[in-house]
C-alpha cells in the first residue's frame, strides 16, 4: 500500500498551493493570448505570407531555370552570341512586329 502520510508543515501547503495558483494564472494569460481574435488573424496572416513567399521562391527558381535553358540556346560558353540562331528568330520577330504594324493600319483606314 502507498503511503497516504504528508510530512509538509501547513506553511508548505500554503506555499505550494500560491506556486501553483500562479502558474495557473500564467497558464491562463497564455490561453487567453492564444485564443484572442487578432492574435489568431496574425498568425494566420503570417501563414498565408510565408506560403506566398515560398511560392514566389518556387517560382524565381522556375524563371530563373528557364532564362538559363534559353540563354544557353544563344550564346556560346564564351558568352559570344550564336548568330546561326540568333538572326533566324530576330527575323521572325521583324516579321511578326511587322505583320501587326500592317493588320491595325489596315483596320483603321
């Protein structure tokens, strides 16, 4: 059988009893923080921000990938351009712009 038997003196009790009434009291501040409306809306705020931020992390590295693939298809190792495939797509961007320039001057006359 346990011993039921206490050897504290009623000061200790008391003192025990006023230690754990005030981190009780700390506990419930706590809750009570955690639980208020604006602490709630800001932490989430602070989700949504972080997950935007990573997203657009994704997404510089996506871009930033793509720029390289690109790049690389135009210029050499020595940063020298490859005209063998830049003046083919230079010439089909004249000739797009210039499709364009010609089909709104057409629409307005």
């Amino acid at each position: 059988m346990a011993d039921t038997s206490d050897t504290r003196t009623p000061a200790q009790i008391e003192a025990d009893i006023r230690r754990r009434r005030e981190t009780l009291a700390e506990t419930l501040d706590e809750i009570g923080v955690r639980v208020h409306p604006k602490t709630i809306v800001g932490d989430a705020k602070a989700k949504v921000a972080a997950n935007v931020d990573h997203t657009i992390g994704r997404a510089y590295v996506q871009v930033n990938r793509v720029v390289s693939e690109v790049r690389a298809q135009f210029v050499d190792e020595e940063g020298a351009p490859r005209l063998e495939r830049v003046v083919p797509v230079a010439l089909v961007m004249v000739g797009v712009v210039g499709l364009l320039a010609f089909s709104t001057r057409r629409r307005k006359g």
